[in-house]
C-alpha cells in the first residue's frame, strides 16, 4: 500500500475520503494493491467495533455504580444536619441554665452599686449640712479667707444635689445655701462702702482684700459688681467737677483731666492695688471707664460747639492742640498696659481674651470734627499757589542747575509731607480721605496754575525756565505715584480703593511733555528763516540736480546749534530722546508742509528736494549726540534712533517720488501715483496735480485716466484715502500756510509703521494742549485779561482735562515718549530740602 503512511489521519475532524484514497493510489501502478487495502480496512473496522462494544458494556455497569455512590453521599449529608441540630439544642440549654445561674449575681452587683451612690449622698449631705453652719458662723464672724474656700467646698457639693431638688430637705438647703451668698455679697459690698467712707481703707486693707476672695468665689456678676461701685466711687469726683462745670470741662481745660486720672492711678496703685486681685485688673478697667466717660463728654462739649448761637466755629489749633495733647494721652496708657489683655471698653465686666489698645478710646470724638482741620488745610493750600504763581521760579540769589527744581515744588512737598504725617497720627479713615482730595484737587492747580502758566509766558520761556518746569513736572509725577502708595498704606483698607492720584500723576506728564515741545518750539522759531530761504526758491525753474541747497545747511547749523544749548540742560536720558525724536518729527512735518508752499515744483526741483532730504536725514542722525547723558547710551539706543530718523524722514519718500514723475506721458504719472501714495481719491490726486503745477485745462484727462486704472482688478487692494495727502491743502491746512491740529499724526501714519502713532507728536498733542488753554480762558475774557491772572474755572477744567489726557496716554504706551515712564524716585540731581515720599507718614 504505497503511500498509505502518508495519507491524512482517519480521526481527524476534516477527514476527506476522496483523498485520502487519491494519496494512497497516487500511481496507476498501485491498483494492484485494492484488494489488500479492503482487507486491512475491514479487519479494523471490525476492531473497532468490538472496542465500541466493550465500552458499552463497561458504561452500562459503571451507571448503577455512580448511583449507588450518590445516594450515599445523601444519607451522610442528612446525618450531619442531625447532627448540628442536636448541637444547637444542647448550646441552648446551656446558655439557659448559665444565665439562671447568674441572675442572682446581677441582682448582687446592683444592690452593692445602690448602697455605695446611697452613702457616697448620705456622707455629701452631711459634709455640706457641716460646711453650711460653719460657712454661716464664718461669715458671721468676717473671717473671709476662711469663708473664700469654704464657700467653694459649699458650691461644689451642692452641684451633687441638683437633681435631688425635689426632696424637701434637699430644696430648703438649697435655698439656705443661696440666701447665704447674697447675705456675703451684701456684707462684704457694706464693708467695702463703709471703709471707703469713712476713711478706714488703709486700716481695713486686709480684711477688704480677704473678703475679694469671697467675691471670687461668688463668680462673675459678684465680681462686677464690686468693681463697677468701685469704679464709679472712684470717678465720681470726676463726673462732678468736670461735668458740672463749663470751664473745667472745656476743651481749654483738657489737660486738667489727663492730669487728674494721672493722680487718681497713682492713688490706686499706692493705696488699693493691695486689695484687689491682680487678675482683675482694676486698674485697667478703671482706665478704661476713664476713657469712655472722657470721650461721652467730649462728643457733647464738640456737637455744642458746632451749635454755638452766634455761629462760631471751634478754633481749628485749640482742635487740634487738644486731639494731639488726648494721643499723647492714649498712647501713654498702651505703652502702660501693653503686655497686658485688656478690659473691653463696652462693658466694665467683660475681660476679652485678645489683647485691645487704648488707641483712639479718647481722640475717636474729635474724628468727625476733623473736617475742620482739612478745610483749614484747603484754605492754605488755596493761599499758596497764587503766591507760587507770582514769585519766579528761581530766587535772584540761587544759580541755575540742569538738575534744579522749582523752590515751590519743594515747599509744597514738605508741607504735603508734614500735613500727611500729622493727619495720619490723627485719623486714618475719612478724614485722611478726604485730605488726599484736597491735596489731589491743589496738585492739578499746582500744574496747571504754576507749572503750565510759566511755559505760556508771553514771549515763550525761557530756557532755563523750561528745564525748570520739565525737572519740576518730572519730580511731582513720580512723588504723586509714591503719595498714592503711601495712603494706601496709612488708609484703613475701607477706603483705600478710593485713594486715586493717578489723574494728577497723568497731569504732570502733560506738563512734562509741554515742555518737551517748548524746546522743541524753540528750534522751530530759530529754523523759520532757513525755510522763509526754502520757500523763496523757485523750484519751478530749476534746470539741473546739483548739491545740497543752501538752506540745508543753514537748517542743519541752526538745529545743530540749539541741540547744544538744550540737550546738556536736559538730565534725564528719557528726556532728551522725546526731544530727539519730537524734533525730527516736527522737521519732516514743516519740510512736508514747505514743500506745499513751494508749488509748482518741477521733477528737478523734486530731484533736488529729495537729494536735500537725505543730506538733512544724515545730518539729524548725530543729534542725540549732544546729550551727555544719551551720548553714553548703548549703541542698541542709538541705532534705534537712527532708525527713528530715516523712518520719520522717508515719510517724505512718497510725495517726492511723485513730483519725480513727467505729466507726460499720463500713464507714467498715474502709476506712479498708484505706486507710492496708493489710494482711490481723485481730491489726493487732484492735489499732485496742483503741487507740479499741471494747468487747469490738463486735469481732467489726467484725472479721467487715473480713475480707469484705479478701477482696475490689480488696484482692488488701494485704499480710500492716502494719510499723506489727505490733510493737505485744506482749509486750515497746509495750504493756509500751516498742517492743523491733525497733520501730524496724519502723517505719521502715511509712513507705515503703526508704532509711530504712539510717539510724543508735539505738532499735534502741545497744539491741542496750549490752544485749549487759550481757548479755554479767550472764552471768558481777552487775551490781555489772561496774562498774570488765574484761569476761570471753565478754563481750569479744559486744561485739566487735557493735561490728563496727555498723561494718560504716555501710561498707556510708555516707549512712544524714549522711555520716559520708566522714570521713577527723583530726577536725578540733589535737590536742597527734598526727599522721597516713602518719608512722608512715618
């Protein structure tokens, strides 16, 4: 049977007889074994048969087994539950004949328990029958220090005997035993009554003191009470002759009632500390009652005074001699009882676990009344600005520093320095509230009466003057941050939200930056004749590009000139960048609006405009230069402000790049237009046309054709108007012979760098500030009115308003003015008599 080892098994699950015949006759040639195959297949198959028959068998026999097995394990499991039965009844029976055997024990046990709570009450009962008659022959006999424990021994058992109070016997020594305390309580309140009157105090010191020990032992209402008649024995001498009287008890005659309790301490300490416990710290609670009755009779003297007849008010320094001498007062009695908890001033009973002060106990009745004080103070404040108005900012005497302050500055801030200090020795809630109102309200007229009135002198300051007001305007900005830092501190947390200087901080930047663009006005008066020269060239016959025109020069030499008077003047480095930059600013704008002036310019004369821009850019570049304190800056500053220069002076780029440009052919100026100023507006278009001097005729084709390729898809994208060439040549603009109030910023934004817009802009921000001031004050009076008076309130608020605008604009972006918020502390010179702020409450 070739193959037959390889064929597939006969008991697998996936047998297939096909082939498994095909795999044994794999070859023609092994047919001949068929015969012999059938043979062998057959013999197994009857082998396994016979095997199938014998497990059969053998299964059939081994059921009746397994049964048995089972029934088996039935009738065991059924005897075991008999069994556990039989074990539970017996544990029954036991538990059962235990606890009859017990019951007795139990019955034993509580008896034994009853009898010993019987005779512990019985042995009670007659110890307090036995304390009680000997309490009462105790007290009879004043023998207190006896009576002072045996009391405590008597309260104590008949706590045992609270819920025995419905026995008759219990409840009649109950009663006994509290008719006996207030029997002592009365006793020992006569003895007392009794020494005091007649005088027998220091004989009696011993059994006085023995009988606080039964006051003691009484509890705490026994306690106050003794107290309390002591207290009041004690001040009523007090009471009387202060209250009595209107002269003693005036607030002239203060002092005498300090004095008075000073005496009548001194007394107690000498003659009764020895009588009272020193846990009940008498004397504390009698300074205390001291205080409350001092600050009941203040109140009344003060709310009388306010109601005076003939409508007087109180003397503000009698108030305020009287609050400092009643401080003093207070403090010496917490320096006295510092280490000591002290009684609460609302009850003369009460000991408060928390340590308490004596501060304002007294001086809170004059609190309400302070308003005075700071009325006085607005009054004076009122009284110093016209004085500093008047007086010049330097004395004839004193030499000019670049690191110098206004005098003024420095008087006003010692008498800020000193109001505060006092008034927050005074009271730290409204009131010192409302001084930093007053002294808010009098540094916006401090800069807007003294600090703006001296840069619009007429004729323009000086500039010395100028630096004056800047280091001035610079100091006061960052004192006034420092103040507010201050109260806020002092102030009880209630009103600290409401502490704002940050308007009148904001103010004095507005200052600052005023006289930043009066030295920046100056140069532009000295530059007026290089652009009269500028303006009187006519650029419209010009035939060829040569070097730099004459007044670049002359420009540059004037520029040049003025930067080496101011900038060693200016001390601070932030300063003389806002100079730098508002310079060059203010240079590009007058060189935009002189260009206009010059119409019609030819594309030579643009030529040349252009090549003079870039000589003057070069020449601008060394102008931080002249400052000491910028020179010595890092060269990321100057880099960065030589940046600041091409950029303001490429605002120029556009507008000549256009003047370049033939009008013929059209197309080449219309693209150019596209190109450079980029926007829809056939007014900006029609202004190029006027600046090159094109005829009236000519405009419209030109205009015709720059609105076909403005329409254009590649021009989508331009925008509406150019902020080049919108503010020109308007009314009140360039062509009027100046940019407006707009301009400026205007421009800034046609050069293309946002930042730009945040910059100190003096053309557009000091001509609003000093035109609202002169507007504010023309609307109420002539010009000639307004020069040496102060402004009327409309004008006040107008200029407020503005200053703090200015202010609150450099907060918001601080790098437009070279840094300048950054300044902190003082200006960086010694200034004679000043300080920080940080001293000012102390």
């Amino acid at each position: 049977m070739n193959g037959a080892s390889a064929a597939p098994s006969l008991d697998a699950v996936d047998f297939d007889p096909i082939e498994h015949l095909n795999t044994i006759f794999s070859h023609p040639s092994t047919l001949n074994s068929i015969n012999v195959t059938a043979s062998a297949l057959q013999t197994h198959q009857d082998d396994l048969s016979t095997s199938i028959s014998a497990l059969v068998a053998a299964q059939a026999s081994s059921d009746d087994s397994s049964l048995q097995r089972m029934q088996s394990a039935k009738d065991e499991l059924a005897q075991l539950f008999r069994k556990i039965e039989s074990v539970r009844t017996r544990a029954f029976e036991t538990e059962q004949t235990i606890t009859s055997m017990t019951a007795e024990i139990k019955r034993l046990d509580g008896t034994k328990r009853n009898l010993t709570l019987s005779m512990t009450a019985l042995k009670r009962l007659q110890m307090l029958t036995t304390a009680y008659e000997q309490l009462r022959g105790l007290a009879k006999s004043r023998q207190y220090r006896d009576c002072a424990s045996l009391l405590q021994a008597v309260l104590q058992l008949m706590k045992h005997f609270n819920s025995y109070r419905s026995i008759d016997q219990i409840a009649t020594l109950s009663r006994n035993v509290a008719e006996l305390q207030r029997e002592l309580l009365e006793q020992v309140c006569e003895d007392f009554e009794m020494a005091f009157a007649k005088g027998e105090v220091t004989t009696k010191k011993g059994v006085l003191g023995e009988a606080c020990l039964v006051m003691d032992a009484l509890g705490e209402n026994a306690r106050a009470r003794l107290v309390t008649w002591y207290v009041n024995t004690q001040l009523r001498e007090y009471r009387q002759v202060f209250r009595g009287n209107d002269e003693a008890g005036s607030l002239d005659n203060i002092g005498r009632r300090y004095s008075w309790f000073r005496r009548m301490l001194k007394t107690y300490e000498d003659e009764h500390a020895g009588i009272f416990p020193l846990q009940w710290r008498v004397n504390e609670v009698l300074a205390n009652a001291f205080c409350e009755g001092t600050r009941d009779d203040f109140k009344g003297i003060l709310e009388r005074s306010m109601r005076r007849a003939d409508g007087a008010k109180i003397d503000v320094n009698l108030l305020l001699s009287c609050l400092q001498e009643t401080m003093n007062f207070e403090h010496s009695l917490e320096k006295r009882f510092a280490s000591e908890p002290r009684a609460s001033i609302d009850t003369l009973s009460s000991i408060e676990d928390k340590p308490h002060t004596f501060d304002r106990s007294i001086s809170e009745a004059f609190e309400p009344y302070l308003s005075l004080w700071v009325d006085s103070q607005d009054k004076q404040l009122a009284s110093m600005i016209p004085k500093y108005r008047n007086q010049p900012l330097l004395p004839l005497d004193e030499e000019f520093s670049p690191q110098a302050v206004i005098p003024s500055s420095i008087e006003l801030f010692h008498f800020y320095k000193t109001t505060l200090a006092q008034c927050a020795k005074l009271s730290t809630g409204e009131r010192l509230l409302d001084l930093s109102k007053t002294l808010a309200k009098y540094l916006d007229e401090y800069a807007q009466q003294v600090l703006l009135h001296f840069l619009q002198a007429p004729g323009g300051p000086s500039l010395q003057n100028t630096i004056l007001v800047l280091n001035t305007a610079d100091y006061w900005h960052a004192n006034s941050q420092q103040l507010e830092e201050n109260l806020k501190k002092r102030i009880d947390s209630d009103f600290a939200p409401k502490v704002d200087l940050s308007p009148q901080s904001d103010a004095f930047m507005g200052v600052a930056s005023a006289a930043v663009l009066a030295l920046v006005h100056r140069v532009e008066v000295d530059c007026e004749a290089s652009w009269r020269e500028m303006r009187n060239t006519n650029w419209s016959k010009m035939e060829s590009v040569g070097d730099q025109s004459s007044y670049v020069a002359e420009l540059l030499k004037h520029v040049n000139a003025q930067a080496e008077q101011i900038l060693p003047l200016v001390g601070k480095q932030q300063y003389a960048r806002a100079f730098c930059d508002n310079l060059v600013e203010h240079l590009a704008t007058t060189y935009i609006a002189n260009i206009v002036q010059c119409r019609p310019v030819s594309e030579v004369g643009a030529e040349q405009m252009l090549l003079d821009k870039y000589v003057l850019t070069k020449g601008l570049t060394t102008l931080l230069s002249h400052s000491p304190t910028a020179a010595s800056s890092s060269t990321t500053t100057q880099a960065g402000f030589v940046k600041r220069v091409n950029h303001s002076m490429g605002r120029l780029d556009p507008l000549l790049k256009t003047l370049q440009v033939r009008p013929s052919p059209p197309e080449g100026l219309v693209q150019a237009y596209l190109i450079h100023i980029g926007d829809r507006s056939d007014t900006n278009f029609r202004k190029i046309l006027e600046l090159k001097g094109v005829r009236k005729q000519d405009q419209p084709s030109l205009v015709e054709l720059f609105g076909v390729h403005r329409d254009g898809k590649t021009n989508e994208q331009l925008v509406a108007m150019s902020p080049l060439l919108t503010p020109l040549m308007n009314s009140g603009g360039i062509g009027s012979g100046g940019l407006g109030i707009g301009a400026a910023s205007a421009l800034g934004a046609a050069s293309g760098v946002s930042n730009l817009q945040t910059r100190f802009d003096p053309a557009s921000f000091g001509e609003k500030l000093f035109s609202a001031a002169r507007d504010g004050v023309e609307r109420m009076g002539t010009g000639s009115d307004r020069v040496g008076s102060p402004m009327s309130e409309d004008a006040k608020a107008t200029v407020e308003g503005n200053l703090k605008s200015i202010g609150k604009f450099f907060r918001r972006d601080m790098s437009g003015f070279g840094g300048i918020g950054a300044i902190g502390g003082r200006f960086g010179g010694k200034r004679e008599g000043g300080g920080s702020i940080d001293d000012t409450v102390r």
